[in-house]
C-alpha cells in the first residue's frame, strides 16, 4: 500500500482569468482530441473513457478490462445509470516492457484535470509499473472524476476530494464485484503521527481551509493527504450506520456543514489514535463471509507488509489464520507469513518458538501428498523470495523435485535457484515432461551438491 501524495486532482486555478482558463481548456481539448492517435501508437475506446498508451494491444486490452470494472463499481456507488454521459480521456505514459530505471521518481504519480475530464498516469515509474500499483493510482485518479462529476463543489474542498480519493483507492476491483475496505494501513500511520505531534493545535480548520495551492504544498501535503483521509474515514465509519451503502454516506459528507465538521475534533483524534492498523486489519481478515471474502484476503497481504514496531503483532495475527477452515485464507496466510520473514529478518529472533511452529507448519503442508498441488506449489513458488529462512527450505526443496506434480517440482526448481549456487534446469516443461531419467539424472546432481554441503 503506498501513500496517494503524488497524484492530485488538479482543479482550474481560480487566479486566473475565466476567459483565459476557457481559452486554454478548448485549445488544450481540441489538440487533445486530434493529435492523440498520432502521439500514441494505441487507443482503446469504451463506454465513459478512451485510454491512450505505447504498449502493445495485450497491454492495452488488460488494462482496459481494469478500468471498465472501475468504472462499474464506481457507478454502482454513486448510481449512475449507462451508458456514461461523459468520456473521459486516460494517458498511460510508458510502456511496460521497458527496462525499469528505479532512480526515476517522479514528483506525480499520476492527475486529473477535471474541467478537461483527463486523467494523466506515468507509468515509468516502478511504483506504477506493476500492475496492482497501476490499479491503485488508477482507482485513485477515476475516483476523483466520479467525485467531481457527482458532488457540485468539491473540487473547491480539497480535504474532502481528496479524503474520498484516498479511501475509494484501497477497493479491492474484481470481474464482478468490488469491496471498499476503506482502511489505509500507510495513511492511517501518518495521521497518527500527526495527531500524536500535535496534542495542543487543532488540526481540523485548517485542512479544511486549504485551497489547493495550500494543501498540496511540497512541505505539508503528505500531512493534508494523511489527515484527510482520516477525516473521511471516521466520517464513514464512525457517523452513519455501518450497513448505509457507501454513495448515500459520501453524499451525506458532501453535505455536513464544515463547522459541524470542525466540532468533532475532539472524538476523530480519540477515534484515530485507538484505530492499531494490525488489529484493524486482522478484523478484516477474519470476516469471510462471500461479501467480504476480497477485504479478507487483502488485509492479509497487508498484515505481511508489516515492518518494525508491527511486525510482531502482525506475526501472531497471521499465523492465528492458520486454523482457519477456509482453504483461501489459509493460503493467504501462508504467503503473508513468508513475506513478514523477508521484510523482518528480526522476527525468527524476536518469535523463535512461534516461528518455528509456523514454519514446520508450512514444511508439513509442502510434504502432504493429500495437500492441494496448487497450494503446495504457491507455497514453493513463494520461497525463492524469502531466504531468511533459506538454509532450512534447501533439503526440503531438493526432495520436492521429486514430487509427483510437476508444478510443485518446478517451482522447487526456481526457488533452488534464488536460494543455493548451485546451477539448476529451470523451463517447467522440462519439470512436466522430461523423462524419468532425464529428471533423475538432474535430482541426482542435486542430492551429490546438498551432501557435499553438509561435509563442508
């Protein structure tokens, strides 16, 4: 999860000239309008938007189907009726299967420009360049469109445009159905922080004051956008009853009178600082029901982002949903585990019994011929990226090139890989159809190299 500093709704400035503003926006449009065919190599037009970018039709075709189910949730929401009455114009600056600079960070992720209905995403960047980051900015960026198209003003209330943003932007988007945690694990950090520093100044009229200059100041954004979300948040969560659909209680925010807003300073600050991200999201983690069977799984990948003071809460928390009947949670925990190692090597030292009992956990499920193959593999797969631990998961992955499936003996054979230097035959096909011989011969290879290392 990554805090939305850098990807702004940008309003037209009121310090200029309205004669001069509309000037621009048709001359702006109407180059727009032409010349994009001929600065992008692709275009992909769908009801509500037209996305522009230089990667290749497959790129296009995906990321297409991602923001049209965008544009779904976000209309089922605020009940907005199809087709769109307006087209919004997307630009994808990069292409995706560039070699990634990781020293480029730009200082905009992504915009909207709300009198031209175009939004603006520069893919260049590593944080956009995966595709679940892509989606965050997206979500963000489109939210904003939604916001100012359906609530008249807000644009002139930055906290507020932006507070929504930031809570639409953690939607889980699937095919057919969407889920808005709402919770932002990195942004509610921040508020805290902020709050904690500040126990004798109110915070809440001046974020509500700031025009957009102001709020997105280079020095004090990263507050405003932290402290607006919280505000929203608590709106949300804490002022309209829990089973209210979300379009009616963001109307009702749209609504509140800003010194009723202001009066509530005192309980949002009691609110936000009892709000423990960890225990928030294991909340979340625990409910699921098919409702809210995507915030689940989402919450448990984010429990295994944890770092520092966290981790060791985070820990427990997910290796409690161990013993969760639902095989998805289970292996969503599984993962999470792995990449709470990767992320705090300190742990296994800090929880050694805890982690031991959760990592011969993980080794008894790979071991399980009884196992899901599918699980199994995952769990393989996801080892080559967690080495912490690499010196206990070498024997155990050489007996697993044995293994009657071939999708867990290749991704034993790519995890090999990643954690010993011995060199190994990675091509899957070669793990699904190779002979028993052929494979024999190279498992063979692997127990001489694992027995030399033990007499080393």
């Amino acid at each position: 999860m990554k805090a939305p500093a850098s990807y702004p709704a940008l309003p037209c400035s009121p310090a200029r000239p309205a004669a001069l503003v509309k000037l621009a926006a048709i001359v702006l449009l109407c180059s727009l309008c032409c010349s994009c065919r001929l600065v992008y190599k692709n275009s992909l037009s769908r009801d509500g938007f037209v996305v522009y970018s230089n990667d290749g039709p497959d790129f296009l075709e995906k990321t297409g189907s991602r923001i049209e189910n965008i544009y779904t949730s976000l209309a089922e929401i605020f009940d907005i009726a199809r087709p769109f009455p307006w087209t919004t114009r997307i630009f994808l600056e990069g292409q995706s299967e560039d070699l990634l600079d990781y020293s480029y960070a730009p200082d905009l992720l992504g915009y909207y420009v709300p009198f031209l209905q175009v939004i603006h995403i520069d893919t260049r960047a590593t944080s956009t360049n995966h595709s679940s980051d892509l989606d965050q900015v997206l979500l963000h960026e489109i939210s904003h469109h939604f916001l100012v198209s359906e609530l008249p003003g807000i644009s002139d209330r930055c906290w507020l445009n932006e507070g929504l943003a930031g809570n639409l932007e953690v939607g889980i988007i699937g095919k057919d159905r969407a889920e808005f945690p709402l919770l932002n694990p990195i942004l509610l950090g921040l508020a805290r922080r902020e709050i904690t520093a500040n126990p004798d100044r109110t915070l809440l009229p001046g974020l509500l004051e700031s025009d957009w200059k102001a709020f997105h100041n280079e020095k004090t954004r990263e507050r405003n956008y932290a402290l607006s979300w919280a505000l929203v948040y608590f709106l949300l969560t804490e002022t309209h009853p829990p089973g209210m659909p979300l379009g009616r209680r963001i109307k009702k925010i749209h609504r509140l009178d800003e010194a009723e807003i202001i009066s509530l300073e005192a309980i949002w600050r009691k609110k936000i600082l009892e709000l423990d991200p960890v225990r928030e999201l294991y909340k979340l983690a625990c409910n699921d029901s098919s409702s809210r069977r995507l915030s689940a799984l989402w919450a448990i990948e984010e429990l295994g982002k944890a770092r520092g003071l966290n981790a060791r809460s985070s820990l427990a928390a997910v290796t409690s949903l161990f013993e969760k009947k639902s095989p998805a949670i289970r292996e969503a925990a599984y993962v999470s585990f792995l990449q709470l190692l990767t992320s705090n090597p300190q742990v296994p030292f800090l929880e050694p019994r805890k982690t031991e009992d959760a990592v011969n956990r993980l080794k008894s499920v790979i071991t399980d011929g009884e196992a899901s193959p599918r699980l199994r593999s995952r769990i393989v797969a996801n080892l080559e990226a967690h080495r912490t631990t690499g010196k206990d998961w070498v024997p155990l992955l050489v007996d697993s090139l044995e293994d009657p499936h071939p999708g867990v003996r290749a991704a034993a054979a790519g995890a090999l890989a990643k954690m010993a230097s011995k060199p190994t035959i990675l091509r899957p096909a070669f793990w699904s159809s190779a002979t028993l011989k052929e494979r024999t011969q190279e498992i063979d290879e692997w127990k001489s190299w694992l027995a030399a290392r033990k007499a080393d």
